[in-house]
C-alpha cells in the first residue's frame, strides 16, 4: 500500500485511484484544502458517524514533548455513494495529533491539536492505516520536506524542463544521505564554505 501525495488535484487524483484500482492495488490520499468539495463531505461524515475502527498511539520522545495520534476509520459510503468517488473510495481516515510541549521558561504544557483527513481504496484497519499514515510522514520529513526548504524546490522558478532539475536534487540528496549527513542544511552550508568538503564524499 502506497501513502499518497497531499498535494494532487482532485482530476490526477481520481486517475490516480482509477489506475491502482487496475492494477489491483490500494492507495491512500491525504485530502487538502484543494479539494473543498471532497474535505466538506469527509468533515461532516467523520463528524456525524461513529467510526468503525478506532487506533491511538502516545509517542514521547522526551520528558518535554508528548503526542498522542490517534486513528479514526469511517465508512465511505454514508457520503460517497452516487458520487463520482463511488468505487474509488473505501474508507475515510481522521487522524488526530495532540501534542503537549513542556515550556523550559515555566514548566507549563502548551496544548496544539491538528486534524488530517484521508482517503483509502481498500478496507483498511485503524491500525494499518496508521502505520501506513506515520511511514508516508517519515518520508515528508526526511525527502520532501527537505527538498522544499533546504532546497528551495518551492521557490524554484525553473519552467523549461524542470524535472532535469528535480531529478538532480534528488541525486544532491541521495549521496550526502550516502555519505552520512542528517542534518542536510548545515550540510549544504558547510559544503558552500568549504569545496574540498563534497569532494571528498563518495559517489557510488
């Protein structure tokens, strides 16, 4: 199962599912702001219906941060049905992450709480979904999240073959991963001070 990209349009998205349907597999879409009409109908289905699978995690990494996710499965048909997502869409996703952060000044917890929506094609558990959902974060925040900021990939006002160019950060990102490097921007800095430094890496 793939954890999909959050930032396709509804059109590539419904070709999307329509393909994986195809090729007998099973997809799950983040749902966004760009597409309103599909988060309206989730909001108020996952607002009005008990959920048919329930699954909640507490991650505390350290004694100043806790988040409790917890994973919310619906059925999709109470608002999909005579829709053109009808078939497509099996399971409707909410995943809630509260997150309590301890102050260092005072010692008092700050409270932030974030509300994501998901789709799914297959009949899929809370806890598999949840799995999925945390695996499809892992790689946000070690690729994309990279190449957006420490790469300025959204900045980029590349339109002539700008794949050339895509395809080239993720060569850049692949050999300082090989070559050890976490954290990426101090590793581009340090590379930008000193040119000795990348070409000492190695490139196989």
């Amino acid at each position: 199962m793939k954890a999909g990209c959050s930032h396709w349009t509804p059109c590539i998205v419904k070709k999307t599912f329509e393909a994986t349907r195809k090729a007998n597999s099973h997809l799950i879409v983040q749902v966004k702001e760009n597409q309103l009409s599909l988060l309206a109908n989730i909001k108020q289905a996952t607002g009005e219906n008990k959920p048919l699978a329930r699954h909640e995690t507490i991650d505390q990494g350290n004694r100043m941060r806790v988040e409790t996710r917890t994973v919310e499965v619906f059925d999709a048909a109470c608002v999909l049905e005579g829709t053109a997502w009808n078939c497509l869409i099996s399971r409707l996703i909410r995943v809630t992450r509260l997150t309590r952060t301890r102050r260092a000044k005072d010692g008092m917890w700050e409270r932030r709480e974030e509300i994501s929506y998901y789709v799914c094609s297959a009949q899929i558990s809370a806890k598999k979904a949840a799995r999925a959902i945390r695996s499809h974060w892992g790689i946000e925040n070690r690729n994309h999240y990279v190449r957006d900021v420490s790469m300025l990939e959204d900045a980029s006002r590349i339109r002539i073959n700008p794949g050339i160019f895509a395809r080239t950060r993720s060569f850049a990102l692949n050999i300082l991963r090989a070559n050890g490097e976490e954290n990426i921007a101090d590793a581009l800095w340090r590379n930008a001070l000193n040119i000795n430094r990348p070409l000492k890496y190695r490139y196989r």
